[in-house]
C-alpha cells in the first residue's frame, strides 16, 4: 500500500518481508533514495509490526540494522494494532470528538435553537468520531463506547451533569432524539461494501478472504473472530449484496434511505 510518501509493505512470512524491502531498497538507490531506519532521534522511521496472536517480534535488517517492531502504528490518520481490532481507532476517534466539542463548546451550548445545535454536532462532532467507521468491524464493546460518546455530546449540549442522575432516556426525550450514532455506521458500510464490489478490486478479495495465506493453529477456545462480512450478513446476506451491487439504481433504493434509528426498550 502506498500513498504520496508513506509506504507500508505486507508479506506473510518475515524472510519474505526482508526479501521486498532488500529490492524497494535497490531500486530506490538507482534514483538516489535511501530507506529511513532513524539514526537521528525524533526522527519518523521504518517500523514493523506483525498480526498475529503469537507475541514474539520478527528480525528484519536494513543496513545492519534491525528494525523496531511496535504494536501499533498510525497510516493515513488512522491507528493500526497487532490484533486487527479496532478498538484503539475508535477510542482515539471519541477522544477528538470530545475535544473538538470542547473547543466549540459555547457554540453547542447557546441560545441557537435545539434542531441547529443538533445539526451542528452531527456535522462537526460526529464526522470525526465516526471517520473511517464503515471499514472496520465493530464489536460490541465498540458500540458502546460509541453510544456513551454520542449521550455525551447530548448531555453537555444540554448541560446535564452526571451528578444529576439524569437518565439517558430522559436526556434523549429532552433532545428529541433516538439512539442513531451507530445507525449511521449501518447505513455507511453497505454504501462503501458496494462501491468496493463495483471496482472488483484487491480489497474485494481481502473481504472475502479469498488472498491465499496460512492461520497459525494456536488451540485457541471460543468461536471465532468476528469479520466484516458478518454484519452485512444480518441484513441480506453478502451474497444478496453482490449481485445487487452492479445495479446502482437497486442498490440505491435499497440502501439509499438508511436504516432507521435504533430504538432500546427498557423494563423497569
């Protein structure tokens, strides 16, 4: 994967990972590059990082010297862990949320009427919290972390304090809304699923799991992880999508309207 400057090679064994980064590095000393290892300090340098559920490190050599493995990394804005999850992402997503709401908080507090504020902050709050969302497959802890984020922007914006025991029925009832943060997930990753199977592209055989490779056997007990196909599945099925999605007139008028809110019944 490349973009502008930012390069990010995928290998499945590490002999073949130091293979590539052998050629990227004579290739690029024909036009007279050289491969940044980090020999200055505050310096970005050439990491590497290996998805796996096996903890132990891969030696790569550049220059005789090893390279630094890390268990995450940021590309293209976006935060990158050894475990596949996104769970990192979307933590550091609501925290810059909550900070852009912060430093516009008198804006979402004022006078304006309640429909613009709320406007506001699906426009300036959420598209940052939710960047990037459709791509990855949330889990259930996930959700609730986004679900506790968007009742917190509800509650500031009505200057409810948790010392208040306010509950989040009533604050939605005051904001006259529904739980939707998530919806809006729903409704993105089936639009981005069919653009994806339009290109029939490399990341369509990546999401079918179709790239050929190996899983290490480590006995590991529980079902297995969830995938992204998985929640597309409870709507239709991946097979009902991909034959649907060449029709772009079919699919927007599957898709095009989204899917409506999520509503929680509670017994007291």
């Amino acid at each position: 994967m490349k973009y502008a400057d930012d390069l990010v090679l995928l290998a499945k064994e590490g002999r073949m990972l130091q293979d590539m980064i052998d050629k990227l590095i004579e290739t690029g000393r024909c036009y007279g590059m050289e491969m940044n290892v980090g020999e200055k300090k505050k310096q970005t340098t050439t990491k590497i990082m290996r998805i796996s559920r096996q903890p132990f490190s891969v030696k790569i050599m550049i220059v005789q010297k090893q390279l630094e493995n890390v268990e995450s990394f940021k590309y293209l804005g976006s935060i990158l862990t050894n475990d596949g999850r996104c769970t990192c992402e979307i933590k550091c997503r609501i925290a810059m949320a909550k900070a852009a709401f912060n430093k516009k908080r008198a804006l979402f507090t004022g006078t304006l009427d309640l429909e613009l504020r709320k406007k506001l902050v699906k426009c300036y709050i959420w598209s940052v919290a939710l960047y990037g969302a459709e791509t990855g497959t949330v889990r259930a802890v996930d959700q609730k972390q986004l679900e506790s984020s968007e009742m917190w922007c509800w509650r500031r914006m009505e200057k409810i304090s948790w010392t208040e025991h306010v509950r989040n029925e009533e604050v939605l009832l005051s904001v006259k809304e529904l739980r939707n943060i998530f919806n809006e997930i729903s409704k993105w990753k089936p639009n981005w699923i069919g653009h994806i199977l339009r290109r029939n592209c490399l990341l369509q055989r990546i999401i079918e799991g179709k790239i050929k490779g190996w899983i290490e056997v480590t006995g590991r007990r529980g079902r297995r992880r969830r995938k992204l196909p998985d929640d597309l599945m409870e709507r239709r099925g991946y097979s009902h999508l991909k034959e649907e999605a060449p029709d772009r007139i079919t699919w927007t008028i599957r898709f095009g309207r989204g899917f409506g809110p999520v509503v929680r019944q509670t017994t007291i």
